[in-house]
C-alpha cells in the first residue's frame, strides 16, 4: 500500500521560502493526485493544494500568491514551495493522497515547520 | 468558498454512550461530498467516512455517516475507548477543498 513521506528543514526564517518532499513509495505517482494539507499547532486543517502528476496544480485562494506544488515521476516525489513566510506559516505539513483529489486515505506522518528568526 | 461548522466544539462522553456531531455548510455540498476523518494526539488524521455515509476501509461499523445538502451528521453507536479524539469534516464538492474546525470528544 501507498506510504507517504515528508521531509524538509524544520526552522525557516521569516520572509524566506519554505521547501518540503513527499516521497511516495509502494505506488506510483503516475495517474494520482498528491496533496499538501497543513495544521497549525493546536488548530485544525487547512488543505494548501494538490498537484496531479501530469503537473497541473490548483491552490487554496488564501495561499495562491505564494504555494507552489510540483511533481517528479522519475523520483517519485512532489514538492511544496511557499515563499515569503511568517510566524502564521508555522504548521505541521502533511502530504496527501486519495480517490481523484477529493477525499485523503493516505497521509504522511506530517512534519513540523516553525517560522522564526 | 464553502464554510464547515462543526458542532459541539468538544463533547463529553463515557464509554458505551453514543456520540452524535454535527457539520454544518455554508452552502449545498454537491452530491453529498462528505467525509469524516478522526485525529487523535501526534498522528494524522485517518478518513472513517466519505461520499457522507461510506465507511473507509477497515473503519468498523459503529461509525455511521448521514446527511445531505448542508447538514450531516458522524454518529458513533457506543465509544470505545479508542474512540476519544478530535473529528473533523472535510467537503470535497468544489474547490478549494475545506474542512470543519473540529470537534473533541473526550472522556466523561
């Protein structure tokens, strides 16, 4: 079955960009949607965007300034790039996947990104 | 954008007792686009429910979902005790994809 991974750097200073892996494994990223979802500490979830494998990408309108979510199929990873980041940015990331790009039976185990100088 | 409002914001159960919460849409989800997912300390969420009234694979079937339009409801016939943990509902009927607050249920 689908394992989803992350990984990235844990601290980024404000005003930089945020960069994270998803590495896929136990499937291909080909025919998929891969999603990124991220939970500030103690809130709840706010789903970021997804990215279908051909490359096509759509973004929550409240991020769409600054995310950016692509795919490597020869690597079977997808990327997430938020730039310009502040305090507000900092969540755990979760990568995702499911049916289409409805619904989420696969997470990763998440990873904690904090925002600070 | 489509607004979740899940109510109560945390519900204080026992073991054996029945749990019904709520999800409320700012407006109609299309088709019933549902789901249920259950989140419990540093894990990530598990999806229980989709299509609003589908159980997730392996999910067991005190878990029930009902519901159309803007209003559906994740009921749980007895708690056990693996059951306490934060609920949360996502619509996937249109874009962007948005989730409810959540609710908590903990031990009585």
């Amino acid at each position: 079955q689908v394992q989803l991974q992350e990984w990235g750097p844990g601290l980024v200073k404000p005003s930089e960009t945020l960069s994270l892996t998803c590495t896929v494994s136990g499937g291909s990223i080909s025919g998929h949607y891969w999603s990124w979802i991220r939970q500030p500490p103690g809130k709840g979830l706010e789903w970021i965007g997804y990215v279908f494998y051909s490359g096509t990408a759509n973004y929550n309108p409240s991020l769409k300034s600054r995310v950016a979510i692509s795919v490597d199929m020869s690597t079977n990873q997808f990327y997430l790039n938020l730039s310009s980041v502040t305090a507000a940015d900092t969540a755990v990331y979760y990568c995702a996947t499911g049916y289409y790009s409805y619904y989420f039976d696969y997470w990763g185990q998440g990873t904690l990104v904090t925002v600070s100088s | 954008e489509i607004v979740l409002t899940q109510s109560p914001g945390t519900l204080s159960l026992s073991p054996g007792e029945r749990a019904t919460l709520s999800c409320r849409a700012s407006q109609s989800v299309n088709s019933r686009y549902l789901a249920w997912y259950q989140q419990k300390p540093g894990q990530a969420p598990r999806l229980l429910i989709y299509g609003a009234s589908s159980r997730a694979t392996g999910i067991p079937d005190r878990f029930s979902g009902s519901g159309s339009g803007t209003d559906f409801t994740l009921t749980i016939s007895r708690l056990e005790p693996e059951d306490f943990a934060v609920y949360y509902c996502q619509q996937y009927g249109s874009l962007p994809r948005t989730f409810g607050q959540g609710t908590k249920v903990d031990i009585k």
